[in-house]
C-alpha cells in the first residue's frame, strides 16, 4: 500500500491506451517512477524498482491497456525486494 499514492500518479499517464508500448512511453513512465520514488528509496534503488516496474508491466499488459488498480500488485512485487530507507 506504500506504493498507491505514488503510482497512481504514474498508472494516470499510462492508463487508458490501447496501442503496444513504445519507447517513449516506457521512458516516460519510468522518469515519473523514478522522480515520485527517490524521496523513498535513494541512492539508485529507485532506479532498480522502476526498471523492474517497467520490464513487468510490458510483459503483464504488452497492449499498456492497464488500469491503475491492477499495476499495484506490479510495483509492489519490485518493491518487495527493497526496505524502504527511514528518513
């Protein structure tokens, strides 16, 4: 649940589209990713989660048909791997 804030902001960018990824929607989900995360997870561990929330949310919706409820098990699942860093 640490995640639904910050990646509902990142499932609305997305949301919606019916057409297969492009390069320019991964990189720009990615950023966004990055951007709202590295607050939580710095020092390049953001990077990793979001590459991992990348490369499985292609694989899950390769039409990036996703609704931003089903993308919360992904990021979740990337970020399982990590503690979050106490501020």
């Amino acid at each position: 649940m640490k995640f639904l804030l910050a990646f509902f902001l990142v499932a609305v960018t997305v949301a919606g589209c019916r057409s297969p990824w492009n390069d320019d929607e991964q990189k720009q989900v990615y950023d966004k990713c990055v951007q709202v995360n590295t607050p939580l997870y710095p020092n390049g561990v953001a990077d990793s989660i979001c590459a991992c929330y990348i490369e499985k949310l292609v694989q899950r919706f390769p039409q990036n048909n996703q609704r931003p409820e089903e993308i919360l098990d992904v990021i979740n699942e990337c970020a399982e791997q990590y503690p979050l860093q106490k501020q």
